[in-house]
C-alpha cells in the first residue's frame, strides 16, 4: 500500500503541481471571465454603418400602398420616433428581467443599467438612421434590367408585391403545386437582393414589409392597429415562483433546470477525459523514455498501474471541484442556486469514480501497449465509443430522463455515470434509492472488469517494444 500512496503522490505532483496545469485549469477560467466582463462593460463591437442606397418597388396594389409604407417607414423623422419608441419598450424589457433575478437587483449599478439599455440599442440597429430612397418601378418594368442593377449595386434591392400579397394564403389542399417562378402566389412578395448586402438590413427589410402587409389587411378588415399592437405588446406575464425546500418563495427558471443535464454532463466529461488524456501520455512518455524500466524495479506493475490511476484521478477530480466549485458560486451570485440539486453533488463525485475508472483502465492499457502516440490512435475505437455515447444519448435523455433509453443506458457501464448523472440533475424526474444503488453495483462491477483487463494488458505490454498489438492481439493478451 505504502507503494501504491507513493506512486499516486508522484503522479499527482507531476501533473497537477506544474505551471502548465495551473495555467489551463486556473488561469484560463479567470482570464475567460476577465474578457467576459470587459466585453460586457466596454464598447467594443462599433457601430455598424446604416443602410444606404435605393431599393425599387414594384407594387401593383391598389394605390401602391405598400410603397407608400415603405417610404414613410424610411423617413428620417419616422425612424428617429420608431427606434425612441423601441428603445423605450427595451429599456423596460431590461427593467424586467433585472426585478425577476433578485440577486442582480442589488448588484446592478445605475451606470451599468445604463451601458446595458445603450448596448442593446446598439445591437438592435436603433441608433441608425437609414439613408434609403425607394424608386417606384413601374408594374411594366423590365425584371431583368432591375436584376442587372442589383448586381452592379446600383440598387440594394427591388421587392416585388401586388395585390395578391395582401390576400391570405391558400390552405395547402388548394394551393397549386405546380407555380411558375414569375406566377403571384397568395400571402407571398417577392425580394431580389444580391449576396452583398448585409444579412441583418435584408432581414430589416423584409420584416418591414410584412409589417405594411400585415397593418394594410388590419385596415382593410376595419382593425384598429394600435389596438393589435397593444395586445401583442402586452401579453399577459407569468409571475412565476419556486418553493424551496425550506418552504420558502425562490426565483424560478426554467432555463437552468433544461440545462443542467448537459452542465452535469460536460462537468463530468470534462474532469474524467483530462485525468485519463494524463494517463495515457504519462504511460506514453515514460515507456518511451525507459523510465518505466526504473519504476518497475522498485514497484510491481499491479502497484504502478493503480498508484497511476489514484494519482491521476485525484487530478481530474480537482478539476471537477474547480469548475463545479465555480458554477456554484455563479449559480449562488445570480440568485439561481435554488435551481440546482446541492444534495446530488455527492453522487456527482461517484459517478466521477465510475466513469474515470472505465475509461482510465482504457486509456492506461493502450499507453502500455504502444510506444507512441500515434499507434495509440489505433486502437481508439473503445475510448471514441464511450466519449461520443453520452453526447448521442443527451438530447433523447433530458427530453425524457425517465424514459425507457434512459433507464436501459443507466445499466450498461460504460454510459451509466454520464446517464445517471443527467438524470439525478433534473428535479422533475425523481430516480428511486434503489435504481441509485443498483446502477452503482453494475458500473462498478463494469469497471472493476476493464481495471482488471488493464492490469493484465498493463503487464504483458509495459516492457515491450517494436511492432503494436492490434484490437484483436489485445484481447488475446487477455486470455494468456
């Protein structure tokens, strides 16, 4: 045992007590948030140059209404009352979801409420003011020549409506399957653009135009369209509250419960992938080496294989305490710590256990078997089976954690950790004591099959050189 703690110290001491592994787990995070808060609290995006240029039209409608919209929409004095009316009604968006998170009440300064409105302005193009003038084609003009005056950008654009957009489209049993490009269809207009102009302002454009389309068809059928536009403005908002497990009302969101599968899963992906990566380079670098030579002279390779995998786990399990730890705090800041299932936490580091046991005994037998990386590759297939299973598994399992598939993968080892783990991480899907208990019996008994496979690879292969086993000479090597 004294041998075993000795090994593990060692590995522990070259992976985690060194500059480079201080700087990914620790560094890297607290820069990562540095650049998060100076991009959230400084200018940095620029302003966007306004849309500038001519857009043609033609509208066959009766009175050319819709180019009469489009040309009121694009006066300046319009623009300026449109986006002060937008940028009001974000100013009270923001209101809102600050008074729904009470953590950030208190946090948010007055000059940063400020910065956030202005920003959001910014990104919602309400600070521009477009210069655009709208041309009237004529319902006779040659389509071709406007299309060659897209392309040599003369024109941003040429939209194409007529009476026909303002009626509602046909039900599908009787719209026409069989429509001629240049044939009107119901409900639809038409917008030619070519591939430089901007994405955001063909999108402003084409929104502009079903907003004309739409007020006109309010008009026609005598519908006040203020009256519209304060309903859609003002649907009704749920006041919705958690009851925390002391009785107490909490902030509620269901956007944290939807994502703390994938969290728990990443959290454990994370950690257990980076301590069995150390395992297997470690393995790599000291067969090549020939250090393994000298430490086979002082412990047997049973000792050295486990005091390996002790040590490493130690790593991948302060990594998960390091991120973890920081996801807490952040949860605890924004008033969300509600939301996440503290008393799981400890299953959490099991599971851990679990999946670092499975998938470092791989990891450790294919760095015995090889001598480089590169032939390591190989023999990839098991390691590449477990790391993509849980992605593949995530979408069906957190739609439905008490579903069948879910309950199945519980129970087959190399995917029990990650499954249950995402399953223990929704409230709404209690897992009984006893399912707990007996997934943990058989993801064990799963490792302690691919840790005694390890052992027995580990010894055969630690001291051997020259050409690499393949798949199948390793399962031999597990019968000799």
């Amino acid at each position: 045992m004294r041998k075993i703690i000795a090994t593990a110290l060692r590995e522990f001491k070259t992976t985690a007590l060194t500059p480079a592994f201080f700087i990914g787990t620790v560094v890297v995070p607290v820069v990562m948030w540095i650049i998060i808060i100076l991009v959230t609290n400084a200018d940095l995006g620029g302003t966007k140059d306004p849309m500038t240029g001519t857009i043609a039209i033609i509208d066959t409608t009766h009175d050319t209404i819709i180019a009469q919209g489009f040309e009121a929409a694009f006066d300046p004095e319009v623009q300026k009352a449109n986006a002060k009316l937008k940028a009001e009604q974000v100013s009270k968006q923001i209101d809102k979801a600050i008074q729904d998170m009470p953590a950030l009440s208190g946090q948010v300064t007055s000059d940063q409420l400020a910065f956030g409105k202005r920003l959001a302005a910014r990104h919602m193009g309400l600070d521009n003011i477009h210069d655009v003038t709208i041309e009237r084609a004529g319902a006779d003009a040659d389509r071709q020549s406007l299309r060659d005056r897209v392309l040599n950008g003369e024109l941003l654009a040429y939209i194409q409506v007529g009476e026909y957009s303002i009626d509602f489209p046909l039900p599908p049993s009787e719209a026409s399957t069989d429509v001629d490009p240049e044939t009107t269809i119901p409900g639809s207009f038409k917008i030619v653009h070519s591939k430089t102009f901007d994405p955001d302002y063909l999108g402003k454009v084409q929104s502009m135009a079903s907003s004309i389309i739409q007020r006109t068809r309010f008009e026609r059928e005598n519908i006040d369209t203020k009256i519209v536009a304060k309903i859609r403005d003002n649907s009704p908002k749920a006041d919705v509250v958690l009851v925390t497990e002391s009785g107490q009302e909490g902030a509620s969101n269901a956007l944290i419960v939807t994502i703390l599968p994938f969290i728990f899963m990443m959290l454990l992906f994370m950690s257990v992938m980076t301590g069995g990566q150390y395992l297997l380079m470690g393995t790599l670098e000291e067969k090549g080496s020939r250090v393994m030579e000298v430490l086979l002279s002082a412990v047997s390779p049973g000792q050295l294989l486990i005091g390996k995998m002790i040590g490493q786990g130690f790593v991948g399990l302060s990594i998960l305490a390091i991120y973890g730890g920081l996801g807490i705090a952040a949860a605890d800041r924004f008033g969300m710590l509600s939301q996440i299932p503290l008393v799981q936490l400890p299953l959490l580091a099991m599971y851990f256990v679990m999946a670092y046991g499975f998938l470092g005994g791989m990891m450790t037998a294919i760095g015995a078997a090889v001598t480089d990386y590169r032939e390591a590759n190989a023999l990839f297939a098991p390691v590449t089976i477990s790391m993509m299973l849980p992605f593949i598994l995530l979408i069906i399992i957190q739609d439905n954690p008490a579903g069948t598939l879910a309950r199945v993968t519980s129970y087959f080892p190399p995917t029990t950790p990650f499954v249950m783990a995402m399953r223990l991480s929704q409230p709404a899907y209690p897992v009984p004591i006893w399912e707990i208990f007996a997934t943990a019996i058989v993801g064990f008994i799963g490792v302690g099959i691919v840790v005694w496979g390890a052992a027995k690879i580990f010894r055969l292969g630690v001291l051997r050189y020259g050409k690499p086993p393949t798949l199948i000479g390793l399962m031999k090597w597990l019968t000799e």
